[in-house]
C-alpha cells in the first residue's frame, strides 16, 4: 500500500522555500544576537511542551518549524552571545552552521571507505598537524571534544606501554598498578578516562600545584620516585596546557624531559589553550608541547567551530591503530569501490560510524584563515588582560588567580564580610547575572574561595561588553552588600 513511500518530501519546492527561511531565519537569529538577554529561563508552560506523547502520525513540516520557533529557538544555552564566558564554551559562526548543513546534507559516514569525507578529514588533519608542528607521518583523528580526545591518547599511552598483549589478555590482576600523573587542576575528563580504561582512579596521582596552578616538578618527582619504591609502574604523564580553572600552563618542556628520562608516555591535554601557539606572546610558553606522544585539543572551544569537533594526534602511527583497529570481514577494506581508501578513521577511534564534522573545520579554515584565527586568540588574550585591569583598579574587586590565557577568575569583596559571605555574595551576583540575561560567566573554587570565572573564546565578544559586565557586577555587589 505505501510500498512507494520515501521519506523525502512530497513538495520538494515547498521544501525548498521553508529551507530559504530557514536560512533567513538563521543568519538573522546571529545577526541580532546582541539584542537578545545571554539566556534566560525557559518557562514551565514550555517545559510541559517536552512531556508530550511519541507523535504517530505525520506533521506539516511547517508546522514543525513553527514549534521550533516558538519553544526551541529562544531557550539556547547562549554561547551565540557576546557576552557568554562560562565554562570553556566556543561561539560558532554563520559559514559554521551552514557548512553542518552541507555536511548533514551529503550524509557520509567518515568511519572508513574510498570517499571525499576521508581524504577532508585528513587535509585537516595534515593542517592540524603542521599548526601544533606534530611530524605530517603522525597519525590523527577528529572527535566530539576534548573529552573523547583524552580517552583516546590515554588508550593508546595505556596499550602501548605494557609488554603484553592488553587488549587480548586484559590488564593483568597481579601486575603492577600502572599509574598516570597529572597536576590537581587537570581536567576531568583525565579522570573519566583512567576509569573507563579500567585502571582506576586511584592511579590517577593528581601532583600540586604552585601559585600559578601549575604542575610543581619537584613534587612530582618525588611522588613517582616513592611510588616506584612501592612497587608501582608509572607510565604517563599528562601535561596541561592551558588548565580548565585558570588557563595555567604547565612547564611542558621539563614534563617532556622527564617522560624521556623515566621512558613514560607523555600525553598533553590542550583543550584550548593549545590554541595559544597562535600568539606570539604564548607560543614560548607552549614549548614542549610539540615533543607529546599524544595531543588532545579541541576546535569547538578556541576555533570557534560549532559543536562537536575536536582531535587528538598521535605522534607513533602503528600504535595508534594498533590500539583500535578490528577489521571482521564486513569491514574488510577492499582494493577498489567504495570500501577502498587507503585510510580508514574506524581503526584509530571508538567509534565505526561518524559524522563528516571534518568540513566545518575545512571550511572555516579556508574562510578564514590561520591569520586571522591567531588575531581573534590574540583578541581574546588582551580583553582577559583588559578585564584584570579594570579589577585592579577597583578596590571592590579582587583577582583570585593570576590571569593566564583567556581567563581571569575574581570576586566582588567587601572589607566587612567574611569568607563564607562572600562565597554566598559571589554566588549570588552570578546567578543574578545569568537569570537575568547580563552575562555567563561560569565559576571556580580556588582556596575555598568562590570565583566568578570569565573565560573568553568567544569572537564577538567587543570591550563594551566587558565594561558592561565589570559595572554589573559592582552594581549588584553594592546592592547585596547592602542587604547583608
Ligand atoms: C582542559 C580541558 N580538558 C578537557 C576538556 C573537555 O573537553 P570537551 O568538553 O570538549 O569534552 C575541557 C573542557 O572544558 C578542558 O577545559
């Protein structure tokens, strides 16, 4: 009966005029985005929306759209806005989401075979490489984020460096505990990912830190030194380049040193702050950074790109395949057709299939340029140094960490309230600030003290804003203060 039934449209030219609007719609919902409050709450009426019954039947695409517009469109996360700085959260950009639909529209699956998906992702990933100076023979994958990327240069630093067959015979319950090191202020995901490789958290040896947040060497040191006396087995270390909290970046030179003297793997987790190779005024401070085994960085964050897209590359080739490739002979790669190509991204990752998020991230290159990249990482370098100095120059606020990066982490204080009031004031003006639409910064706990935290990787962000933020946060510091 409806054996000649498709899922495409009926109305192809109906189709045709509601994408037109669609892309109007779009491009305008960005180019007004100043206007809008940074977020806001969504109502109960609209939550109830998301309650309703599986639909049976079909609707008016139209219609669908209608709803969109009405219950989805106003309720964003709101990091389109130029005045979002919470988490490490990138802004994405028009040519970004058009080229998710161009993407979406040609539908490949980047998991493996002979076509154009997989020779983009590896143009990327030769750009990537040659960015982040990683030899072109290394090897390299696009993920969904940092997360992902750490989980998979940890597998591979954890497979590659035992002398028995891991991934046949599992990890041996009388061997030695393998450990990681990291500093106190790595990322979660470190965590996460040491666990989902079934070592454990507890061999996870999280090292303190300086005043800088950074890694302190010495310590470190003297940490593996006792845990080899132990009778443990370190075998990596994960270097920070640029941490979650403060942007610090770790000494990543003498981390390398160390990986070469003790034959451990050195893996660096450069979420964003990897970017910063792109200032003139960082790159030294990345030194180091180009000597890991394996680099995990993101494109979602610091270039911009609309979510998800980030990497990991993998200096030794073969160990990375070795650590995911399973070639059953459905998945047989053939001399010709479709299943040719040479290079197939299944073998190097978790996942078989995958989105063709590589053509974001050629696109936005080619549209822009690393030149203008750098200048925007430099743009948001100098509007972190500018918001630091306009807390300097306020004797009701105060820096909580030094700023590094794009991050600059402070509170509103008053001489006569104590540490716990002001926890709760600071608390107060952030919740304040994004109920009702000023700004998102997110927050950080440094010392046990509560810090609102702006992290800049956003390309729209104009010093305007930040005046703004830095008068509201007085405003209503004053204001609360006054209530206490
Ligand atoms: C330093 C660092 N590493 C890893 C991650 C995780 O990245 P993702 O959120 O893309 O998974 C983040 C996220 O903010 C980060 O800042």
């Amino acid at each position: 009966m409806h054996s000649d039934e498709t899922l495409d449209p009926k109305d192809w030219e109906a189709m045709r005029q509601l994408g037109h609007r669609m892309v109007d719609d779009m491009v305008s919902f960005l180019q007004d985005v100043r206007e809008r409050p940074v977020w806001q709450p969504i109502p109960e009426k609209i939550q109830q929306q998301f309650k309703k019954p599986l639909p049976k039947d079909p609707q008016d695409p139209e219609q669908v759209y209608q709803e969109f517009q009405k219950n989805i469109q106003p309720y964003p996360m709101g990091n389109i806005h130029p005045r979002f700085w919470g988490w490490v959260i990138g802004t994405g950009t028009p040519m970004g989401a058009m080229s998710e639909m161009l993407a979406a529209t040609i539908n490949s699956n980047s998991g493996g075979g002979d076509h154009i998906a997989n020779y983009v992702e590896t143009q990327v990933l030769d750009w990537l490489k040659e960015i982040f100076a990683f030899p072109q023979k290394s090897s390299g994958l696009l993920v969904n984020g940092g997360s992902m990327a750490n989980l998979v240069g940890l597998t591979v630093a954890r497979n590659s460096m035992v002398d028995f067959n891991l991934r046949k015979e599992g990890l041996h319950s009388d061997s030695q505990p393998m450990l990681v090191y990291a500093s106190s202020e790595a990322h979660s995901s470190i965590q996460k990912a040491i666990e989902l490789l079934g070592l454990g958290s507890d061999s996870l040896r999280l090292i303190p830190v300086n005043k800088s947040f950074e890694i302190d060497i010495l310590a470190l040191e003297k940490t593996m030194r006792l845990d080899r006396h132990n009778g443990n087995t370190p075998f990596c270390i994960v270097g920070n380049a640029g941490t979650v909290n403060t942007g610090a970046i770790d000494n990543l030179n003498e981390l390398a040193d160390i990986c070469q003297r003790e034959n451990l793997w050195y893996h660096v987790d450069g979420a964003f702050g990897a970017w910063s190779i792109l200032s003139s005024e960082y790159s030294s401070q990345l030194k180091g950074m180009e000597r890991a085994d394996s680099l995990a960085f993101d494109l979602h964050k610091w270039m911009y790109m609309p979510y998800d897209i980030g990497c990991i590359l993998v200096k030794d080739e073969e160990k990375h395949r070795n650590s995911f490739s399973l070639t059953p002979g459905y998945l047989e790669h053939a001399k010709r057709g479709v299943a040719g190509g040479e290079h197939w991204f299944s073998e190097y990752g978790v996942e078989l299939s995958r989105n063709f998020k590589s053509l974001k991230a050629w696109i936005s290159i080619k549209e822009h340029g690393m030149n203008k990249y750098a200048r925007q990482i430099q743009k948001n370098i100098n509007q972190a140094k500018y918001l630091s100095q306009r807390i300097e120059a306020s004797s009701e606020l105060e820096q909580l960490a030094p700023t590094s990066l794009n991050i600059v982490c402070f509170r509103y204080t008053a001489k006569t309230l104590d540490e716990e009031k002001l926890n709760e004031l600071n608390r107060e003006i952030l919740l304040q600030l994004h109920e009702n639409g000023i700004a998102v910064p997110s927050y950080a706990t440094l010392e046990d003290k509560y810090a609102l935290r702006v992290s800049i990787t956003n390309h729209r962000t104009l010093q305007v804003d930040l005046d703004l933020f830095v008068e509201e946060v007085l405003r209503l510091g004053r204001h609360f203060t006054s209530k206490i």
